[in-house]
C-alpha cells in the first residue's frame, strides 16, 4: 500500500480503539443510570402504595362514621322497642333492630378487612423503604467506580485522540474527508479488506458486505494509492498483504 492507503489503514486502527473506550465509558456510565432508574422506579412504587394506604384509610374512616351513625339507631331503636304499646308496634321495631344490627356487623367485617389491609400494605411499605436504602447505598457504590473508571477512560480518549490527529495529518484532505463519512455510516469502520477465495479461478469479495469485488479493482488497488470504494456498500477497500495479515 502506498502512503495514503497505508495511512488510512493506521487511521482505522486507532479509530477503532477510540471507539472501544469510548463504548466503555458510556457503559460504565450507563451502569449509574440504570441504578438511578431503580432507585426512581422504587420511589415512584413506594408513594404508590402509600397512595393506596391513605385511601383505604379513607375509606375505612367512612365506614366508621357510618357504624357510629347506626349505633345511634340502634340506641333509639332499643327506646322504641322498650316504649312500644302494641305487639304489632313492638314486632316492626323489633325486626328494624335487627336488621341494622345486621349491618352493623357487615361494616364491622369490612373495617376488619380494610385494616389488615392497611397493615399489608404499611408493611410492603418498610418493604419498599428498605429496597430503596439498600439500592442507594449500591447507587453511591458505582458512582465512586465509575467516577474512577471514568476518569481513566477520559484519559486514554485524549490520549488516543491526540494519536488520531497526529495520523490524520499525515493523510491528504480529501481521502481523511471520504474515510471520516464513512466511518460515520459504519459506526466507525470505514475501511474493508478485500477478501480473496482461492479455487479454478480466484475470486474477491468485500470484508464488509461480502459481495464481489473484480478482479480490475483489486488491480487498481495494486498500482494505485488512490481510494476505491466498495461499489455495494461504499467502504474503502484496502489489500492486506500475508505478512500484514
């Protein structure tokens, strides 16, 4: 390979690593993230079964007025029955008393229930709470790695950045031009090796796309320092001699 060539072959190298860390840091940075969300997710989870608290209690103090309102009939229908003068009166009395002791009784089975669910969920509440401190403290853990691990990713981005452009100037304008927009539709690979299958007849394909590549080309790449690109994917296409390889 000639100078521009060889040149973007040691451009995609270190573009390579640079992209490798770069992945890296954005990893252990997203590792903060996702523990963030858990945090939130609980806390959004804990207020919602608070939530869920506060209107059975709601519910269960509307239940209990109307048991005190009941009670009170009861007591004057316990007037009435002692005051009444005639069976029929004491008979029609009788049978409103027990009716609403009847239901008395059903709101004291729901106020029952109400309550222990009201305990479930204040229990499943300190559930929640402890979840969240124990998700916090392994929050600040990984925080305190990452800033470490991020602090060292940073370092070898600007180390590898400062070898990418001490590269890239030695490369003409418009070639590092063509591999830079390249390298952006292939998420940094901007350079393919032709592939060669050997049978009766040789064949070439693209290393990036696979599809073939003729014979006339791989000549061109041959004789020329100039860039080829792929005609099925527009990757720059580069020889790599055996002892490259």
């Amino acid at each position: 390979m000639g100078p521009v060539l060889n040149g973007l072959t040691k451009l995609q190298s270190i573009e390579n690593r640079l992209r490798t860390v770069k992945v890296k840091l954005t990893r252990c940075r997203r590792s903060v993230i996702i523990q963030e969300n858990q945090v939130r997710n609980l806390q959004n989870a804990l207020e919602a079964k608070k939530e869920e608290v506060q209107l059975t209690k709601i519910q269960s103090d509307r239940l209990e007025l109307e048991l005190k309102t009941k009670d009170e009939i009861i007591a004057k229908l316990r007037a009435s029955l002692n005051a009444a003068k005639t069976n029929k009166e004491y008979a029609a009395v009788l049978t409103q008393l027990n009716t609403t002791k009847a239901d008395n009784s059903k709101i004291e089975n729901q106020i029952l229930g109400l309550m222990k669910d009201i305990e479930a969920d204040e229990a499943e509440c300190q559930e929640i709470k402890n979840q969240i401190d124990e998700q916090k403290q392994k929050l600040e853990q990984t925080r305190g790695e990452v800033d470490v691990l991020a602090t060292k990713y940073e370092a070898e981005i600007e180390e590898i950045q400062d070898e990418w452009g001490k590269v890239a100037r030695t490369i003409p304008s418009e070639p590092l031009r063509v591999f830079k927009r390249v390298a952006e539709t292939y998420d940094g690979e901007a350079l393919a090796v032709v592939e060669r299958q050997e049978g009766k007849t040789e064949t070439y394909s693209c290393g990036g796309c696979f599809m073939g590549i003729t014979a006339e080309t791989v000549n061109l790449l041959l004789t020329k320092d100039d860039i080829i690109r792929c005609p099925n994917c527009t990757r720059i296409l580069v020889l790599i001699s055996p002892q490259e390889s």
